[in-house]
C-alpha cells in the first residue's frame, strides 16, 4: 500500500520518509520503498530508555509535519518522540486484531487514550473488525480508511500467465494455490498444507506455492515432509514482486486464524483469482466479493473441501468464479482513493487544536 502511494505523495509536494523500528535494519522491502520516492531511516527498537531516547533524538534532528503510525509496538512512544519534535498532526492505522488480556490489555488501554486525548492521536483501520475489537477491548474510537490495492495487479494475460507457470515448472494440468504471507501461528499454513495433503492423497494434482517466511518455515517445511508432501509444497521464501506468482496461480489461499483485513487477498483478487478464505474476524469485510470467495474453516478438513470445489471445476468455469472481482477491487480499493483519503486526514486539525 505504503509503495502505491508513495509517487502519488511525491507527486503532491510531499516528501514521504519511512522510519523503520527492527532490531536489525530497516528490513527487506526498503528498497522497494525507496524506489517508490520514500526516504528511508532506522532506530532500531529495543525494551529499555535508550530507545525512547534515540526516538527523540530522531525527531528532533528530523522534524516532520504528519506522522503516521503503523505498528503496534511503541506506537505510544513514536507519538510522544513526534509530538515532542513538533508533528502538527500524528495519526496512527491499526492493523491487526489485537486480542490482548491482562495487564497488557489494560496498559494498551491507557496509552491508546492518552494518545488520543494528550497527544491529539487520531486512530483508522482498514477493517470493521478491527474498529469493533478497538472499540469493545480498548475503549479506543477508530475511523475507518478503505484499504487500497496497486493498479498494477491486474489478470494476467495469457503470455504472462504461460511465463510464470513454465518459470515454477507448473505442468499446464496442474492446479497451483498460492498463499503469500509469514511463517507465523496466526497464518495457519501448517493446516493449509495438511488440506493440500489430503488432495493429493486423493489424487489431485494441486500444488501449494508459498510466499513468504517467518520464525516457522522450518515447522512449516516439516509438516509437508510428514505429510509425504515436500514435492507438492514450493517455498519461495520472501519474493519482491507477488505478481508473476499470482499470475501463475489458478486459486489463492488465506486461512488464517484472524487478519486485520488480508490485503494479500485483496490482490490475489484483483488478479482474478478465486479465493479459499477462513469466515473469520477481518476477513468477512470480503463477503461483497461473492463467488469469488469460497468460505472455510480453519481446521484441514473444512479447507480441503473448500480448495477442492475450486479445483475440480475446468479451467473456464474457475476463472468464471473471479471474474468480477478485478472491477469491484478498482472500485472498492483505488489505491488514488486511498491517498486522497489519508490526504485529507492529514490535513484536520488534532485534537489538541480543536479543544484548543
């Protein structure tokens, strides 16, 4: 999304930059961000003062007019560095489902409303089901901003379609699902390859393609190899561009334990591609995709079932099943909407002012 927009910023006077907080550098992407008009910088992130105090040090050295916050971790403490630095106007996305208990839920609580209420924080998400988990966990108000999707993922044509197939060595009859995201427990690929064992077992020629990595590829890689399966399941590890491999997918996948929204399946749909997702918090803001979307459980069997209704359809009435689905993703999810949307955003008075 950040790289969709990033010209779009440019393009209206704005010189967009990108503060990375990983502990080891600013991460895989950054230059793909910094191709896209994005200056990047880096405070790694630690658990003691020195970090708030080099978040200050940031600021101060590099005043910055907005300041969009994305990540959960320290969220509170990046809006008080950037408050401290000047920022006329902090706004932070919420993009996960954060289920918290405790003293940690109750400690979130605290900052989401001192952000709000002191800092003149105001909070969006991309999702219904983020704005109520705010709304009912964290007593915290959140305005709702469409994700937004890259023009550039569109259905292949049939060239492109024949390159990305004949580059992952796909067999013209063989029924490739991909599924792009980290190797994480929320993720639910060890469930999604046991359901694409089941198939093959059943003599499906189906094959997983997996983008993506993550603290349990090794787990992951594993069960496909207890499962008889290794042959039938493509780590591709973390990959630049996802499109030539949705272009060489006939379905996509998501079983996920809960998303914010699954903006990786927004693409997957803009590309054409019928989708196998959980009926589960975040996703269910895709219901307007219709038949595009076939619904499961989280659990092996509910998802082999789902992937094999799309599978056993011959090509033609597969692909019927998406059709609609790239026009409704522009018309839905315009990636120059969204960025007027923030544009606009960033433009309000805070809080602060507005009591003021």
């Amino acid at each position: 999304m950040l790289e969709a927009v990033g010209p779009m910023a440019v393009a209206d006077g704005v010189a967009p930059a990108i503060l990375s907080i990983g502990e080891s550098g600013p991460g895989p992407f950054a230059h793909q961000l910094a191709a896209a008009g994005y200056a990047i910088h880096h405070v790694p992130f630690s658990r003691d003062a020195g970090f708030i105090r080099r978040l200050l040090r940031f600021f101060r050295r590099r005043p910055a007019d907005v300041v969009h916050v994305h990540c959960e971790r320290a969220a509170f403490w990046i809006a008080l560095a950037a408050r401290t630095g000047n920022a006329r106007r902090i706004v932070r996305t919420v993009h996960g489902l954060f289920e918290f208990d405790g003293v940690l839920r109750v400690r979130r609580s605290l900052q989401r409303a001192a952000s709000r209420r002191l800092l003149g924080v105001d909070s969006t998400a991309l999702s219904t089901a983020v704005i109520e988990n705010e709304r009912r966990r964290f007593g915290n108000p959140v305005m709702r901003v469409p994700a937004w999707v890259d023009p550039a993922f569109r259905p292949a044509e049939e060239e492109e379609r024949r390159r990305a197939r004949a580059l992952l060595g796909l067999a013209p009859d063989t029924v490739a699902v991909a599924v792009v995201g980290n190797c994480a427990a929320v993720k639910n690929h060890d469930a999604l390859i046991r359901a694409v064992a089941r198939l093959r077992r059943d003599g499906a020629d189906i094959r997983l393609l997996h983008a993506g990595h993550g603290a349990l590829e090794a787990e992951e890689r594993q069960v496909a190899v207890a499962e008889g399966v290794a042959d039938g399941v493509r780590f591709l590890g973390a990959v630049d561009d996802v499109r030539p491999l949705l272009h060489a997918a006939d379905a996509f996948a998501m079983p996920s334990l809960r998303e914010g929204l699954g903006i990786a399946a927004l693409e997957a749909l803009a590309c054409g591609l019928p989708a196998v997702l959980t009926d589960g918090h975040g996703l269910r803001d895709l219901r307007p995709f219709g038949s595009a979307v076939v619904w499961c459980g989280t659990d092996p069997d509910s998802i082999s079932e789902a992937l094999a209704r799309i599978a056993r359809l011959p090509p033609a009435e597969r692909a019927a099943l998406a059709a609609g689905a790239p026009d409704l993703v522009r018309q839905r999810h315009s990636a120059a909407a969204g960025w007027a949307a923030f544009r606009e955003l960033y433009a309000w008075p805070t809080v602060a002012e507005a009591v003021r």
